[in-house]
C-alpha cells in the first residue's frame, strides 16, 4: 500500500500537527439567568450546574469566566409575572432591572461582550414572542416592540442585539431602529434558523416563558419558530436576515441541526453561531450522571463537532467548564 492515512495518526505529535479544527474559549458565549434580588444562586432543577443569578452572585462568576478566557456572555431575565403584560412593556421601562444589571455589569467588566435577548416572551403575559391578537401572533404589532427594546439594551450597554422572536422583517427593524438612535456600532446576531423543538425545555424552566393556556391564545410557538422538517427554509430565512442587516447569524438548536449550520455556512461570508441548547446539554448531563458517558471527553467532542459543521461562535452552558478544561489541558481533548 502506497497510501496508508493512519501515518498521520501514528503520534499526538502528528495529529496535532494535522487538526483541522481548534476551538478556543474565546469563541464560546456563556447564557446566564438573571434575577431580581440580592445573594441569589438558585440552580435550574431541569438544567444542573446552571443559575439563576443576583448582580451580587453574578459579578464574581463573570470575574471567574473572564479569567479563564471566556469574554462573551448572553443574559436573559427571569421577570416576575407582576411586570407581564399583553404587549410586553416592560421590555423597554427604564426600571427594567434586566438593563440596569446590564450597566452594571459593563461598568465593571468593559472589556466583556455582553448579547441582549429581543422578543416579548419573559415579558408577555401570554408567553409568546409576540403581541397575541385574536389568537394569533401578530407580527407587525410586535416590531415597534422589538425596536424599543433594542434601543433601550442599546442604550444599557449591550455591545450585540440578539432577535430571538422570529418575527417576519425584524433585523432591518432593529437595524434602522437602533441606527436612528445612533447605535450603528451595536451588532445585529439574528436567531436566522430558530426552530420549533422540543429541546427548549429546561431553558423555560428557568425563566418561565412558556407559552400559556388560554382558550384565545396559541399552544405553541410554531406560526413563527421553523418546522424541524425543513432545511432549504433556512436559506430563505438567511438571505433576509443577511440582507436587513445582521451580523452574524444563528442556528439553534444546534446538534439536531448540524446540516442547517453546515449550508449557511457554505452560503454566507457572515458568521454562523450557533445554540447548543438547554435540553442538548441536559441530556449530556444526565448520560454522564449516570455513568453512561465520560464528560470530560463527551462534551468538548460534542462541541467540537458543532464547530467542525461551521460554526464560528457556540452558545453553550457548558462554556465556563470547556474554558476550565482548556486551561487545564492546554486544548488537548484528543
């Protein structure tokens, strides 16, 4: 045999030399809940390792995070239902503490990448992401919304903007919105290929956003979210965001949807991120706690594999526990 292709796996020092795919911390976002109050660190039961989170108990695990490598972060609040209304107010109310917490946080850590979450869902007393009328989800009534929500995270401090809504004409929404208002520097990461799964739950656990029950109101979120059947929607719902002005663009969830984050990648010169959602890593979890899988091994590979299908940036809750480990073992997962 002439070619033998194991010559380049005889040692580490040749796979090394040979790997195709390095992922660093500093391409990880970390999610993190917030919570109005003082000295709270509340586990999510569905989610474990992952809070809820006080400024006061949050400011030291950024602290903790920066110093690992890990400079990104998105937040997502967990707002008492006194706050809910039909159109999500309280989104944009400058007593929001989601954006107070912001500040604060960029007062503290300039130097952190800090993305926002724009739809109505933790502020909507019908758990969607948009306004519900006549028992439906009425899209233009919600982008006003939305483009007063992004220019108060805007104004908070927040350095990207994440639609998370999939609301039709969103992105160019923002895009003029925040533009008018002088945020032109405020990146766009538009949630492009969100789709309808059932992996979401512990994440609503977490903040309570479910959709509710009512007899005027929609079950769930499919009029909006993308049917988990359909792949080349994706390119469509890509070359509308591309072209309204986002940034970077995001798959999510990400394990089921390698393929979707593999074709925009080959079609777009703008970044894909994507989600390595709640329920994909609380099934990891649960596999590990039972001694079905090793974490340390299982996790990073399953993270490299969303890198290796062409994503740029991940969003995972294991972000703080792959920055450890890279620290530790100088990225040598192999």
């Amino acid at each position: 045999m002439l070619i033998r292709p194991r010559r380049n796996r005889k040692s580490d020092a040749t796979r090394s030399l040979l790997r195709e795919n390095y992922l660093m911390p500093e391409q990880l976002v970390y999610p993190l809940f917030l919570m109005d109050g003082k000295k709270i660190k509340s586990e999510v039961t569905s989610l474990p390792g992952n809070f809820r989170w006080s400024l006061d108990m949050l400011l030291p695990e950024i602290e903790a995070c920066m110093e690992l490598g890990l400079k990104s972060f998105i937040l997502f609040p967990s707002i008492d239902q006194k706050f809910k209304d039909k159109t999500g107010t309280h989104g944009y109310s400058q007593g929001n503490y989601y954006l107070k917490v912001t500040s604060e946080i960029k007062k503290r850590f300039p130097e952190a990448c800090l993305i926002s979450d724009v739809a109505l869902d933790p502020y909507n007393s019908d758990g969607h992401d948009g306004v519900v009328r006549n028992g439906k989800v009425d899209n233009d009534e919600t982008l006003p919304i939305l483009g007063k929500m992004a220019v108060a995270q805007a104004q908070a401090g927040f350095d990207i903007i994440g639609p998370s809504d999939m609301m039709d004409g969103r992105v160019g929404y923002i895009r003029q919105t925040m533009d008018a208002e002088g945020y032109t520097d405020t990146g766009i990461m538009a949630y492009t290929a969100k789709y309808a799964s059932a992996f979401y739950g512990p994440f609503r656990d977490a903040l309570d956003s479910a959709p509710v029950e009512g007899a005027d109101i929609p079950k769930d979120k499919k009029t909006y979210q993308m049917d988990p059947a359909n792949k080349k929607e994706a390119l469509r719902e890509a070359m509308l965001d591309y072209e309204e002005g986002a940034d970077f663009m995001m798959v999510k969830p990400a394990l089921n949807y390698l393929d979707v984050i593999h074709l925009l990648n080959e079609n777009f010169d703008v970044p894909i991120a994507a989600y390595h959602v709640s329920g994909e890593c609380a099934m990891l979890i649960a596999a590990c706690q039972n001694g079905w899988l090793d974490f340390d091994k299982a996790m990073p590979e399953t993270l490299l594999s969303i890198h290796r299908a062409g994503a740029q940036v991940i969003l995972t809750y294991f972000a703080k526990q792959y920055a450890e480990m890279w620290k530790e073992c100088c990225g040598d997962f192999s």
